[in-house]
C-alpha cells in the first residue's frame, strides 16, 4: 500500500505573484507529506493550460524537493516524450542526474501530453504523436543501460555516443505510464511496466482498469518489454480533503473539482474557462458536477471523441474522499479492494486554500495511513 500526492499546480488566480506563492505552498505541503509518511510526491508535466496546470518544468521542481527531502519518492506523473519538447538523450540524462542526487528515490512516467493545446506549442500535431513517444520510450532506458547508444530510428536519430550519468538505481528507475483508456491500460501492461490510473472513475471502473492491465501485464511478450525492470503497479487518483468539519471538506472539495473538471474541459474539449462560487454548499456543488454531466457528454458527442469513464467519472461518485478520516478511510479502502497499489492523493485543485491541504496530510498522516499500515502489518503477522 502506497500513500501519494500528485500536483498539477492548478490555481484561480494566475498573477506571478499568486503563481509563486502556489510552489512556495507545494514544498510546504510536500515536506508535511514526508514528515506525515507519504510515500511519494508525483509532478505532472503541461505547457500553456492557464489555470489548468502549471507545472511545465517538473523536473526542477523535483529535484528543488529532492534537495530539501531524505525519503520521500520522487515521481514524474509524467515526462512528456515529443522529442522537440523532451529529447529521449535529455530525459535519459536528466533521470538519472535526479536519481543519483535523491539517492535513487525517482519515479519515472512517460507519456505524450493531452491537447493539441500543448503538442501545437512545440510543432505537432496531437493525432500525430503516438509513434514518436513509442520510439522515445523504448530507446530511453538502452540510453541508460549502455555505455555507448546508437540510433536510427523513424523520428530520432542519435549518431553513437556515451551518454552520462547512469542512475542510482540498476538497471534504472522504476517505469510508468499515465493511463485513461483501455487502450493505455493495455499498452501498459504489454510493455510490462505500471499504470498511473489519471482518471476521476471511482473504485468500480478502477476494478475495470484493473483488470484489464493485469491480464495483459501477465500475458506480455518479451520482446514488447519497456526497459529492463517490469514494474507491475496500479496507481489509482484520488481527489481528496479530510477536515475534521465534513460539511467543509465537501465544500471546499466539491469546489475544487468543479474547478479542476470544468478547467479541463476548456482546454480538452473546448468548453467555457471555469468558475468559482465561494458560496455554494458541497450538496449544490455536486448538483452543479451532475447537471454539467450531459453537457460534457454531448460535447464529446459532437466531436466524435469515444467517451469513456475518463471523461466522465468526475460526475459518478462526486463526493470521493471529501469529508472527515473515516469518509477518506472507506473511500480509499475501496480503492484497495479494485486493485489499487497506489493511492495518488489530489488535493491541490483550483480554489482549494492551503490551509485546508495542510490540515488533509496531516490528517491523512495521523489517521488514514497508520490505519492502512496497522492492517498491512496485521496481514503479514498472520501469513
């Protein structure tokens, strides 16, 4: 059992002075998170989505925190591969920099990024990019493994060459991949390396998920094997805020998500800019989420986009792990029962006060993990 928390550095107000004090308020968070028994701390890695996300250079700012950390993960949720935006020799060097200087702590997601918005600022088209990051994802972990690499490939060519440093750890990182739809959930679990579940769908279609990547993960061909570690994990999101208040928590929680929803629906799907309403009780901010259901779905329709639970899912369990540490305790033990290795905590959402995810790690810390941990200890003891 993995307790984590993954940032977006999501806001309202994008002022330079409101966007600074956010990283400012991550670290905090973050050092909380380690003092409190988290296991890791994901960043995920967008261009150009204002408000939406960010967090466009992760790794700085994870190696800022390895630096001011001695245990806690250090996880990219994930490494965007376009070659114009990441070259597979930078990430390579930059991986394993990061995981010699944390002492092997790094977590290492590969993925392409989600709109046109993002692809489009470094030359690409978005329904374009999938063999690209493929070749990008095989060829990084030989770059880190072998003293010389050579490449000739569709998209990339690299004349031979030593590439340095190697990591900390050996072969290398642990590898992941940010996973929605079936269809990266099967990719995931071909290429033998672990899932990070991104998706608002609660515990029923993460048992889906879950399914569907242990089948192929047990079934995978060796010649399909990403890197040279199979790493068989499923981190499952969890947006959360446990205040000893549950009225509160559902308040500031519900907000949140509305925030966070309705600003990925402008930059995924083209909708409005998100709102915020101070006022609103958790009960009319969770009638809100449900009414915007058809209009998102109806908005997918009409671009012929396949609608999964990835899309939906904000809209089918709305309350999640808003409330006190028993709500979160029930919620999360849910997520274990579908399959989950990982619980990746999502507390910093746009409107959401530091104060309030403050309070949620250290409740989380002194109520929901020890509660976890005492079980998982209680399990091994009868084995």
């Amino acid at each position: 059992m993995k307790f984590s928390i993954i940032y977006e550095a999501q806001m309202v107000d994008t002022s330079r002075e409101n966007e600074a004090r956010t990283f400012h308020e991550i670290i905090e968070q973050s050092l909380l998170a380690e003092e409190m028994g988290f296991d890791n701390v994901w960043a995920v890695e967008h261009t150009a989505l204002t408000q939406y996300a960010h967090m466009s250079a992760p790794e700085t700012f994870l190696a800022f925190l390895a630096g001011k950390t001695t245990r806690l993960g250090i996880g990219h949720g994930v490494v965007c591969l376009p070659p114009a935006m990441n070259h597979p020799v930078k990430v390579a060097e930059r991986i394993a920099t990061l995981d010699i200087l944390s002492n092997g702590r790094v977590h290492f997601g590969m993925g392409k990024g989600g709109t046109q918005q993002e692809s489009g600022t470094f030359g690409y088209d978005l329904n374009e990019l999938q063999p690209m990051i493929d070749e990008s994802m095989y060829l990084i972990p030989k770059i880190m493994v072998q003293d010389e690499i050579e490449h000739e490939g569709q998209f990339i060519k690299i004349p031979r060459r030593p590439i340095h440093p190697k990591p900390f750890q050996n072969p290398h990182p642990p590898i992941y991949m940010a996973c929605t739809r079936e269809a990266t959930l099967v990719a995931a679990g071909s290429r033998g390396i672990g899932a990070l579940v991104l998706g608002f769908a609660g515990p029923d279609d993460i048992a889906k998920k879950n399914a569907v990547y242990r089948e192929h993960f047990r079934n995978r061909k060796p010649e399909d094997q990403v890197g040279f570690r199979p790493t068989e994990h499923l981190a499952a999101l969890c947006p959360s805020i446990v205040l000893d208040d549950r009225e509160k928590a559902r308040k500031i929680g519900l907000r949140g998500q509305r925030f966070f929803v309705e600003s990925l629906g402008h930059w995924y799907q083209g909708g409005p800019k998100p709102t915020i309403d101070e006022e609103l009780t958790g009960d009319q901010q969770a009638a809100i989420l449900q009414q915007e259901k058809e209009a998102v779905v109806a908005y997918l329709s009409e671009e012929k986009i396949a609608i999964g639970s990835e899309h939906t899912g904000s809209y089918e369990e709305v309350q999640d792990a808003y409330g006190t540490a028993e709500d979160c305790i029930r919620y999360v033990q849910r997520l274990f029962d579908s399959g989950a290795d990982e619980i990746l905590f999502l507390f910093q959402m746009g409107g959401v006060p530091h104060a309030a995810i403050m309070e949620t790690i250290r409740n989380i810390g002194e109520k929901v993990i020890p509660h976890f941990r005492a079980l998982e200890a209680a399990k091994k003891a009868a084995e």
